[in-house]
C-alpha cells in the first residue's frame, strides 16, 4: 500500500472523524461533506455520505504522506486520500452493509451503509455505545449522541489504517483527551499545516440531517424542519469536534408507527 493510499481514512478522523457510522451522520456542511442518516420504524438505518478535503488541506496532507515514508512525489499525489476498501472492510467487520464505498475522487470520498438493527449493532460494540444511544418503547424512539474528549476512538475506529505517526503529529484533543482550547489547538494547527490550510478547516460545519419515520415528539441540539415533521438537522463547527472542548449532544424522540 503507497503512503498516499495509508493516510487516506485518517482524514475522516483528523478533518472530520466523525463523520460516523452509525457513528452517525454528521455532515460537513460549506465546503465538506455532507450526510443523510434514516431511521427506519424496524429499527434499520441508512446513512449516506459524502466527505471532500479542502485542497489547501489536502496539498500539507500529501507532503506528510510523501515525507519519511519512501514515497516518491508522484505517488502520494496521485494516490486518493481516501482508502474506500479499507473503510468498507472495517464497517462491514461490524455487521453494517456497505452499499457503496468509493473515492469520487482524489480528495473526496462517499458512502452508503445500511444498518440491520440498532440495538443489536450497539449491543454488540460497548464503546460504540458509548456515544450513540438507540431506545424505544410503546409507540416512540429515540436517538442521542455524546461526543466528549475520549469517547470518539470508536467513531474513529470504523475507519482502518489511520497513521500513528499523522495523529502523533496532529493530536486532535477529541482523540487524545489533551485539555487545550479551541484557540491554542487552532493555533497549534496553524504553525503545522499554514494558515491557508486552517483557514480552509475554519470554514467546514459539520452538520447531520436526520429522518425519522414518525413526526419529531422531543429534540435538544437538533432543529426539526418546519415543513417536514419527521426531518432535523444537527450542525457544529468541524474545529469544535476535533478539539472538544465541550461535548457535542443531540437528543431526537419521535412518534413510532
């Protein structure tokens, strides 16, 4: 496997990590990717994604990935980012069907994964559970997601091949619990990637769209469509979720067929 193919799934941990599973469905809004998460009344779910670095990004991505690894140049240039296979094997060890997973193009990546059933999708992975919560009763369910400092190596963990050596470097506080702020880590990034390439980070949102298969009964963190009862969207700005200097929540119950 080239350098340029090893850093592509660390990407979606550095610049956007999250951009989950069932990990679930964040969107990078203005200029990165966006997602579509359904939840089904049979507790399936579709989630649908796409993830596109910033070319100012990428361009410092691909110097780390042409620098102490043997690659030549051409070869980390060339190489997507974004390692589809990779990221389709590791989803699929979880019991999730990879409906589509491709490199739509050097920098970009998109996806389509079906999940069979929630409770048993969670009840099998603990740290997954973690931050993503699925519970039902009599004629409702909900879902809540908790992103703190430390609870994000699972969501970070669907996808493989992430570089030791590029997280070492880039030490996004989400993953390695490291107390700094918004400010100091922003400032640490600027003196490692340019300030091109924070700038180009300043300007992702990360945000979800979420449908339920009944109308929207409670919420929290989430804004429920004015015109569609059983559609909300989530959003937060892409730094805040790498560095977590408050956890991210959403809370959604809605009205069970």
């Amino acid at each position: 496997m080239s350098a340029g193919q090893r850093f592509a799934p660390r990407m979606l941990a550095v610049a956007g990590a999250m951009a989950l599973s069932l990990s679930l469905s964040m969107i990078m809004g203005s200029c990165g990717a966006a997602a579509d998460l359904a939840v089904r009344a049979d507790r399936s779910a579709l989630l649908s994604m796409r993830v596109d670095v910033p070319a100012a990004v990428e361009a410092r991505i691909r110097q780390f990935a042409s620098s102490g690894t043997g690659a030549t140049g051409s070869t980390a240039s060339a190489a997507p980012l974004f390692n589809a296979e990779a990221v389709a094997a590791s989803v699929r060890a979880r019991g999730i069907t990879v409906v589509e997973s491709a490199a739509a193009g050097p920098r970009s990546y998109r996806g389509v994964f079906r999940v069979a059933d929630l409770d048993a999708l969670l009840a099998g992975d603990r740290k997954l559970a973690e931050a993503l919560e699925y519970r039902h009763g009599a004629g409702w369910a909900s879902l809540q997601l908790r992103l703190r400092r430390g609870s994000t190596a699972a969501i970070a963990g669907l996808f493989p091949g992430m570089d030791p050596d590029l997280l070492e470097a880039l030490q996004p506080p989400a993953l390695y619990d490291n107390p700094v702020t918004v400010a100091e880590y922003r400032s640490m990034l600027a003196g490692l990637l340019g300030t091109a390439a924070v700038q180009a980070i300043d300007g992702l949102a990360i945000a979800m769209v979420m449908r339920t298969p009944g109308p929207i009964l409670e919420s929290s963190g989430v804004v429920p469509s004015r015109t569609d009862r059983a559609l909300a969207e989530f959003s937060v700005r892409a730094i805040d979720v790498l560095v977590l200097e408050s956890p991210v929540e959403f809370f959604l119950k809605w009205q069970q067929p």
